[in-house]
C-alpha cells in the first residue's frame, strides 16, 4: 500500500478491521520513516483518515453488538475473574 503500489487499493468501506488497522499501521510507517513527494504525503495521510474512521466504526458497531448480548452494562473483565 505504501508508496505508489501497483496494486489496486481497496475501498476503505470494504476493510476489515484488521485488514484497515493493519494499512494505518503501514501508512504511519511509511510516513514518520520516508521523505515523500508532498502529494504522495497527502494522499497517504488522506488514506490514513479514512482508514481512522473506518476502525472507530467498527469499533463502535462492536461495542453496540457487545451491549445488546451482555445487556447495557458492561463489566471489567478482571470482576468476573473471581
């Protein structure tokens, strides 16, 4: 994904968490390691945005699937270790 791939970028809106988390990941690398072209930079950071918004969403859809099956409540983890 970095740089300018020859390989077709997937839509952000078809990611899956991991797949998006893992490209952000990529992004950042590529970003705070490289002296890039301003519009490759950009374009990048534009990308990585995207990809951000992508995994809060997610994120929030799953939490919205934890509280429906474990009710509004949500407990620690260690509490119910006991």
């Amino acid at each position: 994904m970095p740089k300018t791939s020859s390989r077709k970028e997937k839509n952000v809106e078809e990611l899956t968490y991991e797949e998006a988390l893992a490209e952000l990941e990529e992004i950042v690398l590529v970003l705070e390691g490289e002296q890039s072209q301003l519009e490759d930079a950009i374009r990048l950071f534009e990308r990585g945005q995207a990809l951000a918004k992508r995994c809060g969403a997610l994120l929030e859809a799953a939490e919205l699937r934890v509280k429906q099956v474990a009710g509004d409540t949500l407990v620690d983890f260690e509490e119910n270790a006991e």
